[in-house]
C-alpha cells in the first residue's frame, strides 16, 4: 500500500512540474475613477474625482507553451463611483466592492538580464458585486448598481527569479469597464452610464 502511495505522489509531483503551475499573491494600490455619460440624464452631470484603493488577491499562472502562459486567480476589488451636479456643484461618492476573476494570457520575452524578464497580460475580468456603500450622508442620484461588471484588463511588468521556486514581479495594469455599472438612479435624474477604470502598480511573489 505505501508504494502504491509514494507512486501516486510521485506521478502528482511530475504533473505539476512537467505543467508548470506558479501560484502567488500580489498587492496593488490602485487610482480608481470613472467615465460619465450623461446624455439621458435630466442634468448635466460629470466625474467628482480619483479615489486611493487597494487590489489584493491570489494568482495562477500556467505555461501552454515557452514563454506564453494562461493567468488567472481571484482578487478582491473596491472601487469608488463620484458624481458631481454641475448645476449646483453637489457630489456624492459610492463605495464598490467586488469579487474579480480575471481570465487573461501573458506573453514573456527572453532574458533582459541575468534572472529577468518582462510580461505583456491583455484578457477580461468579471466582477461580481459583494458590497454597495453610498458614502454621503443624503444620496440623491443613484438607487441601486448592477450585481455584475466586466473589465479589459491590460498589463506589463517584470519578473526576478529571485531563487528555484521564487520569483518576485512588479508593473502596471489598467482595468478598463466595459459595462455600465448603475441598474436604476432616482427619478428626478434620468439615465446615467458609468463605468469604472483602475490604474494599478502590481507587486507580488509566485512559488
């Protein structure tokens, strides 16, 4: 029986070498802000600004082929929706959090030096909504948000094989929605089309 056991370990082991399977965690301050459409709307309406947030999550990177590799994993993901009123300058902010799933493919050149490489990751994500927060004290202009967001997903970066199993990275992405976000707004303002864009710095470590 113990053979049997230690084979079947074995034979796991040589999958996942011969697969060539790297999970990890990355952090990622990230700007998150919004573009506006407004055309439906009773008033003129426009963007209130950038909010400060933090992207965390996990990572599974796996190698088809050299240097070209299928990325997923699973990341949570606030943003923060502003609108402001032009009429009278009134803002209001909304607080969204979300469970990402991204589904992307990265590109990796050769050695640039000794350990290092870099990364192009283009794909989509999709964001289901965990918590809705308006963060102003009488909200006016949005009811509810939709449950489900999409997003283009693009990136660029560098790795260090820092030892065997261990490689540090670090770059940008830039999640682009691609849906609007708000599934009903008060009666007095119309349609509003909003869609949420991050700009993040990505730091992380694979094993």
């Amino acid at each position: 029986m113990v053979r049997y056991i230690l084979l079947l370990f074995f034979s796991f082991s040589y999958i996942s070498a011969q697969a060539q399977v790297k999970i990890g965690a990355q952090l990622s301050p990230t700007l998150s802000f919004n573009r506006f459409n407004d055309d439906e709307a009773l008033e003129e309406f426009g963007n209130s600004g950038i909010g400060g947030r933090l992207i965390a999550g996990a990572i599974v990177d796996y190698m088809f082929q050299e240097n070209y590799y299928l990325s997923s994993g699973i990341f949570f993901v606030p943003k923060r929706v502003g609108i402001e009123r032009v009429a009278d300058g009134r803002e209001e902010a909304y607080r969204l959090h979300y469970v990402q799933l991204p589904a992307t493919a990265k590109l990796f050149t050769n050695e640039i030096a000794l350990d290092v490489r870099l990364y192009f990751q283009a794909g989509f994500a999709i964001d289901i909504k965990i918590l809705e927060d308006n963060l102003s004290d009488d909200p006016q202009f949005v009811s509810e948000f939709r449950n489900l967001d999409a997003s283009l997903l693009l990136g660029t970066g560098a790795e260090y094989q820092l030892g065997y199993n261990t490689i540090l990275f670090g770059g940008f992405s830039y999640r682009r929605g691609l849906g609007n976000v708000v599934r009903s707004t008060d009666a007095n303002v119309g349609d509003l089309v909003i869609k949420n864009d991050l700009f993040s710095l990505d730091m992380g470590i694979k094993f």
